[in-house]
C-alpha cells in the first residue's frame, strides 16, 4: 500500500515537521501567562507584610511616644506623629494612620498604675490596582494593638 491516495496527499493529517517548535511557543506562553499573576501575588504579600511590620512598629513607637509625655494631650500629639513617622520609615509614604489611646483606669492616663493600650490602623493598597476598583476593596486593613504599665512610683516634682 502506498502513503498517497489518488490526489498525491499524505494520508496522514498532519506532518510532523509542520508541527516541530510549536510545543515550546505553547509552554512559553502557559509560562508568561501563569507567570505574571504569580509575581503579582508575591509583590502584594511582600506590601502587606511591610505594612504589618510598620502598623505593629507604628503602635509600639505611639504608646511608648505617649507614655513619655508630660500629659494625656501632649501624649496624643506624640503617639500620632511618632506613628507616622515610623510608618514613612518604612516606606508607607502617604500614611495617615488612625492613633487611639485608651487608659485603665479612665481617667489620668499617666498616673501611677495606669496602663496605656494604644491602638495603630492603617490600610496598604494592593499593588497595580486600577483606581476603577473601590477603595476598599484595593487595599488590605491593618490593625496593631501595644500596651504599656505606668509605674506605680513615679518621680516627683521639685
């Protein structure tokens, strides 16, 4: 039997050397196309990480910042700006984050025995992003609490 019918065709539908390189234009596609929604899930991890790392860093830095102040008022003054500080040191550049002080008891916050709780939230956009999406959902929500004891004894004034 021969390999051609009465046209002169191949009876085979297809010819290996037409098929030769194609496998490997497919896995480079495949490739590109699973590689770029990886990338970006690991940038936005390496985002939220850094932001947890400023959020945890903002809170510690605005209880002990408030802590040390001569009052509640100054205190809050310098837990925010010192929670802000920390966030832009860890490169969250537009940060604004939300300073609460709370006391236990109520009342004078500096007082002998009182423990200062001061809680940071801030929010780190996800990575390429189109502004399109709400705002909510493009951005991770990030919450860290620091508590810190006012000794019982404390200096006393001239």
């Amino acid at each position: 039997m021969s390999d051609r019918d009465e046209r002169g065709t191949s009876e085979r539908p297809s010819d290996p050397r037409r098929e030769a390189g194609s496998a490997l234009v497919e896995l480079t596609w495949l490739g590109v196309l699973l590689l770029i929604p990886l990338v970006w899930i690991v940038v936005s991890v390496f985002e939220v990480q850094r932001g947890a790392f400023a959020t945890a860093g903002a809170s510690r830095a605005a209880a002990r910042a408030f802590s040390l102040a001569e009052d509640d008022a100054e205190g809050r003054q310098r837990a925010q700006a010192a929670a802000r500080r920390v966030m832009v040191d860890q490169g969250i550049e537009d940060a604004d984050p939300d300073v609460v002080v709370s006391c236990a008891p109520a009342g004078d916050c500096h007082a002998g025995g009182a423990v200062i709780t001061v809680r940071v939230a801030s929010s780190v956009p996800l990575p390429l992003l189109p502004d399109f999406f709400d705002e909510d959902r493009s951005s991770i929500a990030l919450t860290s609490t620091h508590t810190v004891p006012i000794g019982r004894y404390q200096e006393g004034g001239p």
